[in-house]
C-alpha cells in the first residue's frame, strides 16, 4: 500500500467522523471511503433513530381478551396489547 493513499484514508476518516459524526469503514478502498463522503457531503448525515418521528400507536387489542380501546402511554410496552392502528 502507497504511504500517500494510507494518509488520504486517515484523512478522509478523520475528516467524516468530525464533520458528519460518522465512522467509516478504513477497510474499504480509497475510491470507496471518497464516494461515502461526497454521499455525506451531498445528502447530510440521515437523521439519528431517536430524531425520526416515531410512530404513535392510535389503537390496540389485547391479545388475551380480544378487546379493542383507544391507546394510552401509560401501557407502552405491555405484552399483552397488539397495536392495530397508528395515527398518522
């Protein structure tokens, strides 16, 4: 390997993971890691899970007796309820 294009990875890793908070894989060619950051570069960083909008369940079951009632947070995570409608 060209000690030339080992400093233009490093560069380029350094570069993704202090502007776009991104670890790229150092593994991947020269030709590779630059199209990922002009991809960065192009289309920003995509949004992180917890800055998507997650989706509200509108409706559940409950699996047990089959009854169906409008959803309440105070239940989220119970095993029992079966989520059968989501609000838009």
């Amino acid at each position: 390997m060209e000690t030339g294009k080992r400093f233009k990875k490093d560069e380029l890793f350094k570069e993704a993971q202090s502007e776009f908070s991104v670890k790229l894989d150092r593994r991947l060619s020269l030709e590779q890691l630059e199209d990922q950051v002009a991809r960065l570069r192009q289309h920003g960083k995509e949004p992180a899970e917890s800055e998507r909008k997650q989706p509200v369940p509108k409706r559940v079951r409950n699996v047990i007796t089959g009854n169906i009632f409008n959803y309440d947070p105070i239940w989220k995570g119970l095993p029992d309820l079966e989520v059968i409608e989501w609000e838009d």
